[in-house]
C-alpha cells in the first residue's frame, strides 16, 4: 500500500548542480557588475547630476545617492524575500535581474542637469531606487538556491562563489570604470564616457536573463512544495527566529563595511584623497579585489571541515585590526607604504566573507531562509555597507582628518566580533531538510 506519511525527497545529480551554479552565478555576476559600477563613477555622477562650485558637495551628494539606493534594499529584500519562499527562487532570480538591469541601462540614457535641470538628479534617485529594490530581493534568494543546491558538507564553499561571483562583478565594473578614466581622461569621461558602463549592462543582462530561464528551482524548495510544507506567511513565520535574525544582522556588520572599503570607497579615497594617479588606483583595487576573490573558496571549505565561528572571529579580529590599520598610515601615504595594509584588508576580507552566506544559510529554516537573509542582511548593508563611502567621506571632510574613517570601520568589526561570541551551535536551526530527517522515499527529480 502507498504510504503518504512520509515526506518527499527530491535528489539532484552533479550536472543539474553545476548548471544550476553556473546559471545563477552568471546573473549575480550581472547584478553586481550592474550595482557597483556606479560607485567607480561618483565624481563623474556628482559633476553631471549635482553640480556644485565645491567639489566635496557633489561628490558627497553622489555618494548620498548610492547610500539612499541601500537603503530601499530592505523594502525590497521584505517584497522579494517571502515571494522566493512562497513561490520559488527561479521565478523571483528572473524578476530581480530584469530590474536590474533594466534600470542601468537607462541610466546610460538619463539626460543631465545641463540639459533638464533638476529633474536629471530626481531621475536618478528613482532608478537607483529601483536598482536598491532589485539588489535587495537578489540576495536572499541567491543565497538560498545556491546552498539549497550545495552538497551535504559543502554548503560554506558552495556559497563563497557567490561571494567571489560579487566581488569579481564589482571588479569588472572597477575596471571598466577606471580603464575609460585612463583611457578617455577626466574631460571626455565628465563630458560623455561616464554613459559607457551603464549602457554595457543592457546586452548583459539579456544574456543572464537567457541563462537563469533555463534553471530549476532547488531541491529543497521542491521538496518543501511537494510535502505542502511551504509557508503561507513567511514574513510572519521568521520572526519566531529572533535571535537568529539578530545574529545574522550583526555578524553581516563587518562583512558589510569591509566589503564596500575595498570594492567601491578606496578607488576614490585614492583618487581623490590620497592623489594617486589612475593607473595606480586602477591597479591597487584590482590586485586588493582579486586576492579576496581568491582566498574566499578556500575560506568557505576550510569552515567546511572546521567550523564556522572560531574561523569568522578569528578573521574577524584580525581585519578590524587591519582597518584601523589602513586608515592610521593615510596621512601622507606614498603608493609604496599604503600597498601592504591595502593588501592585508583585502585578504582578511576574503576570508571574513567566505563563510557568511553560508553561516546564515545555515541560521535559518528553508522554509522561510529568504525571508529571514533577506530582513537580516539588507539592513546592515544599508547601514554600514551602502553609507559607508558616504560616511567615511564626510568624517574627512568634517574632521579635516583622512584617518577619520577609521572609528566607523573598525567600530563595526567590533559589533561583529560581539555577535560571533554569542554564536552557539544550537542557533543553526537551517541544517536539516526533509532528506535528511528520518526515513522518507525518493522520487526522481523533474
């Protein structure tokens, strides 16, 4: 006789595991090279959209509007989130990149101040607006396909190719930035190249909206729609994961900030601050941006087989330390003596990053992990991650201090560092799915 008192099992083989990583990878990297770009290209935003007779104003009123952009994320991770745990993660990956992109592409369209005054710079603000909407529902759901995909025990290196994924999409839109800077000078990137990089991202995302068609959803969604074990309410049902989303909310503080340090604020604080040339500006954020992208794998299966926590404080420490570090040797800095603390915080960022994504995979249920990552991560980035470039900015300019960015990096190391100690392992309440819970039976995978 049938049984139906046993939860299904849906299994997946290694091919529709590595298309369904490299599917979803390809559209992240899109997202991020989409997001970050802007930030390469403040000076160049400020000068068009918030022309001023004082440089600083505009610059800081550029960087206003890329800190306002975070701050839409939680709207948007409270929409998407409950939507990917409702109806799936495929459906709500194809939504997200369609804004995205969508959105940077007409910002390569957008008219000046010059041309129409004022409404230039309120177009602006609701485009990035859309573009904070969109970021904010990618990560949750990102997060959780690729570790609800990830192999038993592989879930911490499974997910920090995401990490690398973002980081090397903010790479690229770093060099293509800094590249035409270098190529076209200061006059034709004011006058017209700034257009270049956004309007790039129109063909690109046809191209990841193609690829994330063909994906599936996860396993464990699946699993979790045939039980019927899906929640109705998802933004309700997290919350009786407080602690959890707390948890997540402050050991995503140090992520937020260091990795808005390295990727976006340092190419302008050497630009502009430190008055070093493009091409070093160029080259320092490449080789800081790649040594974290390269040491994130090997931090995400070293607390594979270790553990998280002694690994993410230890990291923890270290690049709060190192933070302090790199903002105490500005004064006066020569691209010879910034080099090694730039170098040092980019690894230690790496590191840090590697397991995040899946720590908090792992905080949180299936059945409401978007949800959860969504609520608990944007805020942080938006706080501490997207006003960063802006906060450090206006700590030099109001102090007259270029080491004054310091008290705000390392002052979220510390919160994070507080959070990791109160990590214990009953708060991973997201390690176990319906095939890993008793006896069940398997049905082939669709």
């Amino acid at each position: 006789m049938k049984q139906t008192n046993t939860p299904v099992v849906i299994r997946t083989t290694d091919k529709k595991r590595r298309r369904a990583f490299l599917g979803a990878t390809a559209g992240h990297l899109i997202e991020w090279y989409d997001y970050g770009i802007y930030g390469f290209l403040a000076v160049y935003m400020g000068a068009n959209f918030f022309a001023s007779d004082t440089p600083g104003v505009s610059l800081l009123s550029s960087f206003a509007v890329f800190a306002l952009s975070f701050f839409i994320r939680p709207i948007g991770g409270i929409f998407f989130g409950p939507l990917a745990d409702k109806l799936g993660r495929r459906r709500t990956l194809l939504m997200v990149l369609i804004l995205m992109g969508g959105s940077t592409f007409l910002i390569g369209l957008l008219p000046t101040g010059d041309t129409i005054g004022v409404m230039a710079p309120i177009l602006l603000i609701l485009i990035r607006c859309v573009q904070g909407f969109s970021a904010g529902g990618e990560i949750g759901t990102i997060t959780s396909f690729i570790s609800e995909y990830a192999e038993n025990g592989k879930r911490g290196f499974a997910t920090s190719w995401l990490m690398v994924t973002a980081v090397v999409g903010l790479l690229i839109g770093g060099v293509v930035a800094n590249s035409l800077i270098y190529l076209l000078g200061s006059e034709a990137m004011t006058a017209w190249g700034w257009r270049l990089p956004f309007l790039i991202a129109g063909p690109l995302a046809l191209i990841a909206i193609y690829i994330r068609m063909k994906l599936e959803d996860s396993p464990e969604f699946r699993e979790l729609q045939a039980n019927g074990e899906t929640s109705k309410a998802p933004l309700r049902d997290v919350f009786q994961y407080r602690r959890q989303l707390v948890l997540v909310f402050f050991i995503i503080t140090l992520h937020s900030s260091i990795f808005y340090l390295v990727l976006t604020y340092m190419s302008t604080f050497m630009s502009t601050t430190l008055k070093f040339s493009s091409g070093t500006t160029l080259i320092y954020v490449f080789v800081s941006s790649l040594l974290a992208a390269v040491a994130m794998p090997f931090g995400g299966a070293f607390t594979d087989r270790f553990g998280r926590k002694p690994f993410l404080l230890v990291i923890g420490v270290l690049a709060t330390i190192t933070m302090g570090w790199l903002f105490m040797v500005a004064p006066g800095a020569t691209p010879g003596t910034f080099l090694l603390p730039l170098l040092a915080t980019g690894l230690l960022f790496g590191l840090y990053a590697s397991s995040t994504y899946a720590t908090m995979s792992e905080l949180l249920p299936t059945r409401v992990r978007s949800t959860g990552i969504a609520v608990a991560y944007n805020v942080p980035v938006a706080v501490f991650g997207g006003a960063a470039p802006f906060i450090a900015q206006a700590l030099v300019d109001g102090t007259g201090e270029i080491s004054s960015p310091a008290y705000f990096f390392v002052a979220t190391g510390v919160v994070s560092i507080v959070a990791l100690l109160a990590l214990k392992s009953s708060d991973f309440v997201g390690l176990s799915s319906p095939a890993q819970q008793g006896s069940a039976r398997e049905v082939a995978a669709p």
